[in-house]
C-alpha cells in the first residue's frame, strides 16, 4: 500500500520532531515544521545542518543530496499557518493537555478523511489522544520513532483501539519509505519499548539500591555479559532519571499494577537534583568540558 505523502507537517522542532524532519526530507517528502518556541526553527535548522555534513562526510550521502534534503524544510511560527499537509507527526512536549489540544486543531484544521494525524509519543495513549480529534479518530495513530532518529531503525507503530486497518498499512509504508523498520505494539501503557526497556532500568537500579554490585559492575556485566550497548544505568543517565521516574509512574498507574513503581533510590536521586547527563550528574558524574 502506498502512503500518498508528499507534504509532512512536524510539530516539534526539538530532538525527535527535528530528527523526523530530517529524515522525511531525505526519502524525498517535502516537510513543514511548526514550534511554538520562537528560537527553535533557528536551532533545528542549525542542527540539521550539521548533522547532514556529518553524513556527507561519512559518504553515507551526496552533498547534492543533503543540500536538496535541507531546501525541502521549511518552517511556520503558527500551528493554523501547518497547512497543505497530508500527514501530520506530532512531537512536541510529554504533556497529554498539550497533545490533545493539538489534536483537536489539527482535526478541524483536515477535516480531508485522508489526513492521518500522528502522535511520537512515548507513553501517553493513542486512544486518549484520539479523543480530541472526535470524528477523526480512526486517524489517529502512534509513531514511536526512536532518539536519535536518524540512526534508530525502529518505528513502533501503534494503533488506538478506534484506528483505521489503512491508517496501519500507511504507517508502516511511510516509516518504511524514511528507511525505518515498522513493528507493531499494541495501545498500552509503555507500548513494548518502554514497557520492557523501564522496568529493566529500574531493576538495575534496585541491585545497586541492595548493594548486590557497584554501577561500574551493573554495567559492565549488561554490556559484556548479555551484548548490549551500554549498560542499563548509564542509559538511564541518558534518558534522564527524572523521565525514567515519570515513565515508570506511567507504567504503574497505566497497568494499574505496583510492580512497576520506581526504585526508592532512583527516586531519591532525583529529588537531589541529579537526573543524569543534562543535569551534570545522575548514576555517574559528567563534568561540564
Ligand atoms: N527524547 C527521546 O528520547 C524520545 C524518544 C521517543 C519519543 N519521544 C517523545 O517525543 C516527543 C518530543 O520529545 P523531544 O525529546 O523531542 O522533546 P524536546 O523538548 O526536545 O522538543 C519538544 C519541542 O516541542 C516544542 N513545543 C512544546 N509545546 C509545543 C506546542 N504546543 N506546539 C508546538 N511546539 C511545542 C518545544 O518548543 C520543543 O522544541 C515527546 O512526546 C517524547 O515523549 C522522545
């Protein structure tokens, strides 16, 4: 099935809604961002720069190419200002208020059945999301792209209960078309990624809460024992601790089941104020260079 894109309107011009951005202009879609922060089209653009000369440098992309890529990007300082669209990827702040009123302007604003709304959301429900867009509803689904999304494979597609079998087939060929691989997960709280990654990261952080090994050891014997990556605190350095408390919370009340609240120290080191990276400090220190 054909995913009928020739215009994608972002929202967001941060982390995710810039690396969706991006890519979509390099499968050759002409895309639209709107931020509601002044300074962030400026910031977006910069970093999309950058990060396509690193492509070229790598030869994984012809200068012509990236050049051409950056031309189909443009931006809007008003959300009524996102039109001529045939696909909407929503991926500004965690916030179901903010979403949802979103979602209901951008319903009246493609009233056209063929517009499919999409949320980047991490953890908040497709189908709560859907409510705001009332008749549009069947078009409205999940598109979990992941951080940083020009180098991610994945997009975790998820369907509300109310979302359209074609709204489905046309996710999964759009994210295929930016070079992503589509799996499918159903609406619940977590969808899988974070549904399995988040209670690992927590028990890691319980291991070390009942002194069963150091940090250093927790992740070194992830990394060396079970292949992965990085170790599961210094990731959660990286999430951010304040977010792997709130996707926690998410999963508790979501599953409506306690085994997923947060480790006390987790907890307890983010009433400290140490979340991690952005913070200077979290599991581990990252003094500022
Ligand atoms: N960061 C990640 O690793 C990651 C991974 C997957 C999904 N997500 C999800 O993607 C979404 C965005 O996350 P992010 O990390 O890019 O955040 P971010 O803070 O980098 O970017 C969010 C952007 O949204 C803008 N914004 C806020 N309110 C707005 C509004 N009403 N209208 C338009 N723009 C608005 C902000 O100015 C900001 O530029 C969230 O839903 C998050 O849960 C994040």
């Amino acid at each position: 099935m054909s995913h009928g894109v020739k215009t994608l309107g972002v929202l967001g011009a941060g982390q995710m809604g810039g690396g969706i951005a991006q890519v979509a202009a390099v499968a050759g879609i002409t895309v639209k961002v709107f931020d509601a922060f002044p300074g962030a089209a400026a910031k977006c653009a910069g970093v999309h720069k950058k990060s396509l000369g690193k492509f070229v440098e790598k030869a994984k992309i012809s200068q012509a190419d990236a050049d051409a890529a950056l031309a189909r990007i443009s931006y809007v300082d008003a959300v009524e200002k996102l039109t001529g669209c045939d696909w909407i990827v929503e991926a500004v702040v965690e916030d179901v208020k903010v979403k949802k009123d979103l979602f209901g302007k951008l319903a009246a604003m493609y009233p056209d059945e063929k517009v499919v709304l999409a949320s980047n959301t991490s953890s908040i429900s497709i189908t709560d999301i859907a409510t705001a867009a009332g008749a549009g509803a069947h078009r409205v689904i999940g598109m979990h792209f992941f951080n940083p999304v020009p180098l991610m494979q994945l997009v975790e597609v998820i369907p509300g209960l109310q979302t359209s079998p074609e709204v489905i087939d046309r996710t999964v060929a759009l994210a295929t078309a930016m070079g992503k691989t589509p799996l499918k997960a159903q609406d619940r709280a977590g969808f899988v990624s974070n549904r399995v990654l988040m209670p690992m990261i927590n028990e890691a952080f319980y291991a070390w809460m009942e002194g069963v090994a150091e940090p250093e050891a927790i992740d070194g014997i992830m990394k060396l024992g079970c292949n992965f990556p990085m170790g599961p605190l210094v990731l959660a350095d990286f999430i951010g601790l304040d977010t792997c408390v709130n996707i926690m919370n998410v999963l508790a009340d979501g599953l409506n089941n306690d085994r997923y609240r947060a480790c006390p120290l987790l907890k307890q080191l983010v009433t400290a104020g140490r979340l991690g990276v952005k913070s200077g400090r979290g599991v581990y220190a990252y003094p500022a260079k």
